[in-house]
C-alpha cells in the first residue's frame, strides 16, 4: 500500500515536499502536517479559504480532501480535481502519513 501510496504521491509531488527542510513549492511543504491544524506550515501563504478554516488533518478530512479540496475548503488554491477512487485515497493517505513524519 505504501508503494502504491507513493506511486499516486506523483500527482501531488509537482507541489508538494514531503520531507523536512525541503521548500515550499506551489503548494506548502508538508512534513508534520498529519494531526496538525490547516494552513500551519511555517512561511507559506495560505488562501484565506484554508487559513479562516478550524480544519485539522486527520484522517477523515485529509480523505475529503483529496477527494475534492474545493469542497472541504471553497475557494481554496489548491488546483487539483481530486481522487475518486476512494481504495487509492486510502493508499495515499498510508503514504503521506508515514512520508510526512
Ligand atoms: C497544482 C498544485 C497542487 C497539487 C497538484 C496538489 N496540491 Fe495540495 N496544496 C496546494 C496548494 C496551493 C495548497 C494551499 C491551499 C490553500 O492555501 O488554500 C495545498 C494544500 C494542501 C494541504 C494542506 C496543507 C496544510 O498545511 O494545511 C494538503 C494536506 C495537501 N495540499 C495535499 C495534497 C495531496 C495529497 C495532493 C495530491 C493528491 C495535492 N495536495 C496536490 C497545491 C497543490
């Protein structure tokens, strides 16, 4: 599943780092985000869609998410459709957990 996860990771990878002091790219870095209030990395900018949100990434909203951002935060920045198929949600969510720690 973590292959799998990192596989799929791909698409998320033009903007995201996942590894500590890694830079932001178009998206924030994303090391220590698991459990972690929305729009907290240090030195990114967030849309006042996330940063006004009370979000935390568990599991449940992360898996929202990635099903589709602009749902769980309207008029986020993130410019990404989503993923339908829930089984590789499930997949990247194991990934990102153990990638991002
Ligand atoms: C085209 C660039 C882009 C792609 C592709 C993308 N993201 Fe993002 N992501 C962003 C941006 C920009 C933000 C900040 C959104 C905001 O401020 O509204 C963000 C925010 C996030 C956050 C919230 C981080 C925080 O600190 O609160 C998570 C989690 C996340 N993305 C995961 C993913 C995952 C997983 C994928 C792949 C399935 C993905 N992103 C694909 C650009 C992208």
């Amino acid at each position: 599943m973590l292959k799998r996860g990192k596989l799929l990771f791909l698409q998320c990878r033009a903007c995201h780092e996942v590894t500590m002091g890694q830079p932001h790219k178009v998206g924030p870095n994303l090391h220590g985000f698991m459990g972690r209030k929305a729009a907290a990395a240090e030195g990114f900018v967030y849309s006042n869609a996330l940063s006004a949100s009370t979000l935390v990434w568990d599991v449940a909203t992360l898996d929202r998410w990635i099903a589709h951002p602009e749902s769980v935060a309207p008029g986020t920045t993130m410019a990404f459709v989503g993923v339908a198929n829930e089984a590789d949600r499930r997949a990247l969510i194991a990934y990102l957990d153990s990638a991002t720690r």
